[in-house]
C-alpha cells in the first residue's frame, strides 16, 4: 500500500472538510445527486467515448497501481547484474543458461538469453529497447484515461453550473426565494465536484502513474546496460560503475556498503 496517496487523499479531504465547516457551510449542504450524475457520470461517459472500451474494462487493473506500486529493487537488481558479469568472464556466456530460469524478471530473463543464444549485440539491443518502448506506450494508454477524465471533469462542472443557472433563471419571476437560492447553490456545487474530481483524483493519479512508469523504464533500461556489458566481457567493477549512475547519491553509498559486507 502507498503511503503517500493514502495520506494526501486524507489530508486533502480533511482540509477541505475543515474549510467548509470553518466557512459555517455545513457537510450535508455539499452533497447533491444531480449535480454528482451531471459531472462525475458525464466526466466518465465523455473519457469512455474517448478510448476503445477494453481500456475503460482494464483500467482498474491499471489504477491499482496508485495504491498497490510493483516492488523494485534498483540495488538488488544492479548487485545480481554485476554477479552476472563475474561468472561469464570467468566461466563464459553459457554459464549463464543454468541461472537464467531463476531470474524473477522476464524482460531481463529474455535478454540474457540472447546473450547466451549468441545473438548480435545491436539486435538484442534492438529486441529489448522494442519491448520496453511497447510497455512505455502501454502504460500510457491507461495514463492518458485519467488525464482525459482530468480534462473533461470540470467542462462538465461547468455544464451543471448552466442547467443550474437555468433552473434559478426560471424561478426568478416567481419570487420563491428558497428555489432560487437552491439553483444557485446546485450551480455552484456542480463546477465544485468538477474541480475536485480533476484536482484531487484524475490529475494526481497521472502523476502517480507516470512516476510508476518511469520507475519501471528506468528499471529496465539498468536490464539492458547490463545485459550488453555482459555479453561485451566488460569488466564486472566497470558494470557496477555504469549501472550506478541509476542510482542516487544514497542508493549508491547503500550498494558501496552492501558490497564492502
């Protein structure tokens, strides 16, 4: 579970329920169906209109990760790559082959066994940087689900806020002061759930996502460094050095120390 999306969304509400019951509004006042049918339901139409169905059926699957991020090990991951190293310039490249099957990562599963396969090193550079752009582009797809969403939320905010303004319009002759002041109040309600829609939900989880994306690219770009300096015969403290520049200063010194042990 991520911490940091649970406590902003928590924060975020809880500030927000501290400024209306400071303002004197009242909780109950903020909650109207219409006007969450008007934005909410016509924010998600509009973004399921605008992307092939079978996205809408997996973005679940996608935005689970806002919660629930995969695990990755840079450091892990840079050690077991420089280990790698060792054992085929000492042994060879088909030494490899035994260790291939214990790998926990296909994507890195499949480049080492090209390596041991004897394939080209410029394919098998070509062969992977395909794969991960294609898994970059996939994750996009669901990214950009929310960024429409995002976009869309509060347009529909506003199109409550003219019905609204509508119904306020046509009472206006009437003299009832209550169902005027009710079409303004569901007016200014419906632009309220746009925004919060767009700024609390869809715009953070795009951000939320790329992050994650850009974590599991640079994941696999360290796979790629390493699996050609492996099948080059680089040396393994050479591998280390390059792989390292991934990290940061204090992922470095952690792997430096965990090295010295």
């Amino acid at each position: 579970m991520d911490l940091g999306t649970l406590i902003g969304l928590g924060l975020g509400f809880g500030v927000l329920g501290l400024g209306v019951i400071t303002a004197g509004v009242g909780l109950g006042s903020l909650f109207d169906v219409p006007s969450l049918l008007i934005t909410v339901g016509g924010g998600v139409a509009g973004t399921i209109i605008a992307h092939p169905w079978e996205t809408t059926l997996g973005i679940g699957k996608v935005s689970r990760k806002v919660f629930f991020p995969d695990k990755f090990d840079m450091q892990g991951l840079i050690t077991t790559l420089v280990s790698f190293s060792e054992k085929a310039r000492r042994e060879g490249l088909l030494a490899l082959e035994d260790d291939v099957n214990e790998l926990p990562f296909e994507f890195l599963k499949k480049g080492i066994q090209l390596v041991v396969d004897g394939t080209d090193p410029e394919l098998v550079r070509n062969i992977m940087e395909t794969e991960m752009g294609n898994m970059g582009g996939r994750h996009k797809i669901g990214i950009n689900w929310w960024d429409a969403l995002g976009s869309l939320a509060p347009g529909f905010g506003m199109l409550g806020t003219l019905i609204g303004l509508v119904a306020m319009l046509q009472n206006l002759g009437s003299g009832d002061s209550s169902a005027i002041g009710s079409g303004m109040a569901a007016a200014l309600i419906t632009t309220l759930y746009g925004s919060l829609l767009a700024n609390m939900f869809a715009i953070p989880f795009v951000k939320k996502l790329s992050r994650r994306s850009e974590d599991e690219l640079a994941m696999q770009q360290v796979m790629i460094e390493g699996t050609l300096s492996i099948q080059s015969g680089d040396n393994p403290r050479i591998v280390k050095e390059k792989l390292s520049s991934y990290l940061s200063p204090l992922e470095r010194a952690a792997l430096k120390e965990d090295a010295k042990e």
